[in-house]
C-alpha cells in the first residue's frame, strides 16, 4: 500500500512539473525579443569574449579543485550550492518517471561539459576589505581532445573563486526544449575583477524584526549581484535588537559568521539610542531627554566600550561603524546635570558632540577597529577627526570630493538615488549614480572605498523587504563592480534594463522576491499577466 502512494506522488510530481514547465514555457513566449548581442551576466564583467556555439552541461558535472587552496572547504560546499541552482530542474525521487530523464534517454551523444576545474593559488581564506576577488574564466568545447568536456575557473584567492563560480552559474540556462543545462554563445573568455573594494547592502533590525533565516537569505542574494559588504543597522531608537553579555538588561530595549559576506556592525552613537534607557535609564540625560546618550557620564562610554568588545568577537571585519548622524544636542544644554558638566568643561553643546564622537572612536580604535561614521561628523569638525575615519556619506552629492581631498576615505550612499525606501526613485538613476563623481585626480579616486544602498527599515519587514531591495540594489551593484566606461557609454535603456530585466528573472528563479524592474514605485506587484521580463 505504501509502495503505490508513493508511485501515485510520483506520477503526481510529473504532471505538476510537467504543467509548470507549461505555465513557465509560454511566458517565456510572450517576453520581449532577447538581444543577442548582449551578455547576459550581471554585473557586467571587466573583460570578456563569446563566440556562437552551444554547448550541454553534464548533471553529474564533476568538480576538479588545484593549487594552494584545493584544501579549502569553502571551496566545495559553494561547488554544491551553485551546482543546486544550475541543475535545480533536476527531480530528485521522481526515477524513471521523470520526464527529464526520459528525454536524456532519447539521447544518444555526451556532454560537452562534464568538470568544472577550480584554480585557487592561495590556501588564506581571510576575508577582509580589499580581498582578491579577481578570477579568469574559460567555458570552451574541448574539439576532441578530451573525451571530458571542462570549464575552468582560476583565481588568486577562495573568493575570486566564488565570484567566478557565480558568473559561470549565470551562464549556464535550462532549456525547455531539450531538458538540459546549455551555455549559449560559446566559447567565453572572462578576465574580471571588481572596479571597486566596498560594495554594501545596508540592513535595519531595529525599526522591524527579521527573523535569522530572512537575513541569510538576503546575504546569499547579495552575492548573487557580486555585493559583498553588509552593514548591519543594528540599534535605534526605536529597540536594542541586540544580546550584550556584559549588560545584558540592554535586552530589554530588544525583541530578539556568514562565509562570503563582510558584515559591518553599526551602533549608532550618541544620538537615535533612546532604546539604550529602557535597561539602563542612567544612560539617558533625564526621563524627558532621551537621546542623545548622555555625554557627561563616564558610565556612558564605559557600555560603549563593553559593547564594542563583545561585538568584537562576533565581526571580524576591520570597519564599525559608529553613526554620529541627526544628533539633536538641545536636550544637553536644558538638562541641569549636563549643562553643569558643559560649563565646567568649557564646552558648547555642539563641541560636546565632537567630544563624543571622538571619544566613541578611540574606544574603537583601542578594539582594532577602523571607524566609520556618518557625514555629519565630517561635515561639523573634519579637521579634528581621527585620520582613520571612514566618511559615509547620505544626505547628498558632493561630500566624498571633499573628504578625500582631506586625505579621509569615504563611502558613496547618496540618499537621493541610494536609499532603497525611497520608492520612487527608478532603476535608471540608482544605475547612473556614480561615486566617483567630482573627482578627477586618480589619488583621491583611489579613497572612495566605493558604495552601498541602504535599505531602512521604517516601512520594511519580513512581508515586503526582498521586493524593496530588488532589483534596484542589482542596479548599484553593477555601479560598483564593472568598469565605467563599459557602462557609462550608449543607450542604458538598450544595454543595461534588458540585461536587468533578465537578472531580475533570475532572482526570481532563484526564490527572491524582486519585484518588476518599471514599477513607478518599487516593491509593487505586477499590474498584470506577463513575463518575469517587462512588467
């Protein structure tokens, strides 16, 4: 009896795929005409050539890894996470039912592709700012010399392996017609490196809880666009998302190492930290000043201290990011203990917002830490912040070109075109927006460690967030990695949104919610049936 209910879910399995691949075939159909003279590979690679053959990639496709880091299990576990989405078609259980396989066993040649060969020169996996991400690869028909076809991937470091590993999982398309694997416009030769080091994705847990598995989610779509930096928004106002062993009742303020991905922790310092009170309402001026904390205390800085060293166990990536943005100091100057300590310092309440800052940033600095703060404290007291500080620039154009000129490296987020809940904005102008713009000595170029959109999360959850990030992230995400001048030249409405509207299908057959390319306002469904291409 158990053997024939499982025959019957069997059968079932195929008559359900069998229409799905119905459902999805004739969408296909009714997409606007594929261009074949453009790459579909996103972000677009530094250099690369293609030729017309096709050619079919074996399902048992074999990995072969050389060099100093052969012995990297990174290396493997990524083989098998991309071999997943390029033979995801693939029915486990279904056996000699499945309609795959019965189509392979009307075929009588081998496939061209049987190993991909994996070339990783360096046995250090250290992941840190500026890592190789650097990798050739060459996907070509092996004319007989071989009886195994192989493609190859080479790289300096185990990440321009995964970069590498991306691009060929881009290459390779299911086609219905055949039911296999196939790399069109072969043979490709890439040689690809990222235009910039920085290429971030901002997060906000403290406006709106999302759950562990959403966050893993978002990280492993971030390497799908070549992102490789998460900026953890961690603390607000609003809670303290955050479990600190060393003052733990800073919980209170709460509802409750990714491989791959830098995550940059940001603790928002001194202002948006009224959650900070709710375990600890010494670190508040008084009950009716809130933020910012409160700069006369030593005890302030003594749980910044501890916070930084026990976050410092978690996140080993070299820059924190200590806010230092919207800092109200009115509150200060009314609230009689502090406006005391004020005028035995000899401050103003704006010089005691420097004090602040910079005190934050030696604490960090003590931890090993390079410090990255918001514009703001650029824009109040540049000449007086540690030489190290990191500028993030948001509210707008212009301000990279002057912290570079003052010898600080800065980080490209202009919220006119960057900031994700910002739904009106269309992909045109977050893919146009260019870091590096006003600066045209090549020293100070090379300050700009590159860029990040933000997404924040006031009107973003678990319901909505994917669709909110995607497509428009991609968009930046091209910005930081390519060359310029590949991407800055022509017709964008004919070189890059098809490109992005094909990319924008494969997140979603990957299970990421990216919402239609040309919605007026982000993260709106489709306004009706269609292609995944043009909606």
């Amino acid at each position: 009896m158990l053997l024939k209910s499982q025959e019957h879910l069997s059968v079932l399995k195929v008559i359900i795929i069998t229409a799905l691949l119905i459902i999805f075939t004739s969408s296909l159909s009714v997409s606007t005409d594929v261009d074949d003279s453009l790459a579909y590979i996103w972000p677009l690679p530094a250099q690369f050539s293609s030729g017309n053959d096709t050619l079919s990639v074996d399902p048992a496709l074999c990995l072969s890894v050389s060099g100093k880091g052969s012995g990297l299990k990174i290396v493997e576990e990524a083989f098998e996470r991309y071999k997943a989405i390029i033979f995801e078609h693939e029915v486990e259980g279904v056996n000699s039912h499945s309609v795959f396989n019965n189509f392979r066993k009307r075929r009588s040649r081998g496939f061209d592709i049987g190993t991909l060969k994996i070339v990783v020169h360096s046995d250090n996996e250290e992941l840190q700012l500026g890592v190789d991400e650097s990798y050739t690869l060459l996907v070509a028909k092996n004319e007989g010399l071989s009886i195994i076809g192989e493609a190859t991937i080479e790289a300096n470091t185990v990440y321009g392996a995964l970069r590498g590993l991306e691009t060929f999982s881009q290459l390779c398309s299911f086609d219905y017609d055949t039911k296999s694997v196939l790399v069109y416009k072969a043979p490709w030769y890439i040689q690809d490196k990222p235009r910039f080091a920085f290429r971030g994705l901002l997060i906000d847990t403290s406006r709106h809880y999302l759950p562990v598995d959403v966050i893993e989610q978002i990280i492993e779509s971030m390497s799908y666009a070549k992102l490789n930096v998460l900026h953890w928004h961690i603390i607000d106002e609003q809670s303290f998302p955050l479990e600190v062993p060393t003052y733990p009742n800073l919980w209170k303020g709460a509802y409750s190492k990714w491989e791959r991905i830098n995550v940059m922790a940001e603790v928002d310092v001194p202002g948006h930290a009224e959650s900070w009170g709710a375990g600890y309402p010494n670190l508040w001026p008084s009950p009716s000043c809130r933020e910012p904390l409160d700069v006369s205390k030593n005890f302030t800085f003594e749980v910044i201290s501890s916070i930084l060293s026990d976050l410092r166990k978690i996140f080993p990536f070299e820059l924190f990011h200590l806010g230092g943005d919207e800092v109200n100091t009115d509150c200060w100057s009314s609230t009689p203990h502090v406006k005391k300590w004020l005028r035995d310092h000899k401050l103003t309440a704006k010089e005691a917002y420097q004090y602040f800052v910079l005190r934050a940033q030696k604490i960090a600095i003590s931890k090993n830490w390079t410090p990255v703060n918001w514009e703001e404290t650029f824009n109040s007291f540049a000449s007086n912040l540690n030489p190290r500080t990191v500028v993030h620039n948001w509210l707008g154009g212009g301000v990279c070109p002057k912290a570079v000129a003052k010898g600080f490296r800065c980080i490209y987020s202009n919220q006119g075109f960057w900031y994700l809940d910002h739904l009106d904005v269309p992909w045109d102008e977050v893919y146009t927006a260019e870091p590096l713009e006003g600066i045209s000595d090549p020293s100070n170029q090379e300050l700009v460690l590159g860029g990040e959109v933000c997404m924040w999360g006031e009107t973003a959850d678990t319901s909505d967030i994917q669709q909110t990030i995607w497509p428009r992230a991609a968009a930046a995400a091209e910005r930081l990695w390519s060359r310029r001048e590949a991407i800055s030249t022509g017709n964008i409405t004919l070189t890059a949104l098809p490109r992005l509207h094909y990319f924008r299908c494969l997140l979603n057959r990957r299970g990421v919610q990216a919402a239609p390319v040309l919605n007026k306002y982000a993260r709106e469904p489709p306004i009706g049936p269609g292609s995944c291409y043009v909606q």
